[in-house]
C-alpha cells in the first residue's frame, strides 16, 4: 500500500454560500456549478477524487466509487 496523501485545496472556488452570504447579498453563490453549466468544464481527475460529491454541489454527474477523500470547507467571518 502506498503511504501518502496529496491536499487539494481550491480557494475561492465556490461550492456554494457561505452561512452569511446574505450579509453580502451573495445567497446561491455556487462558482463549480455556474462554470459547470455555462461551458464545456472537463475535470476528469477531480471528478474521480470526488468534486462534484461535494455537499451542496448540484451536479448530477456523481461519482459513485470516488479515489479520494473530499471536503467543503466554510467558516463565516466574526465581526
């Protein structure tokens, strides 16, 4: 068994709202999804590793048997 792990992170990406994305008038804010649906948007590997099972992306392309571990990460900012 190979003993490593590669992290991925996409900032910024945008997999969806924030918890105070109305403070900002940001509610539905999904980048993945608009570039997914608005171009020809091939992400073979990623969609392998699991991207599009990601909570709160609405991709219907799934994938059922994902290679990798996957995760959205959010945190509203404390003012």
């Amino acid at each position: 068994m190979i003993e490593r792990f590669i992290i991925t992170v996409l900032d910024g990406f945008g997999v969806g709202e924030l918890p105070d994305a109305c403070d900002y008038k940001d509610e539905g804010s999904n980048t993945l999804f608009g570039i997914y649906n608005n171009t020809k948007l091939n992400l073979p590997n990623l969609k392998k590793l699991g991207l599009y099972n990601i909570d709160g992306v609405d991709i219907q392309d799934k994938e059922e048997k994902t290679i990798g571990c996957f995760r959205k990460s959010c945190r509203a900012i404390e003012r």
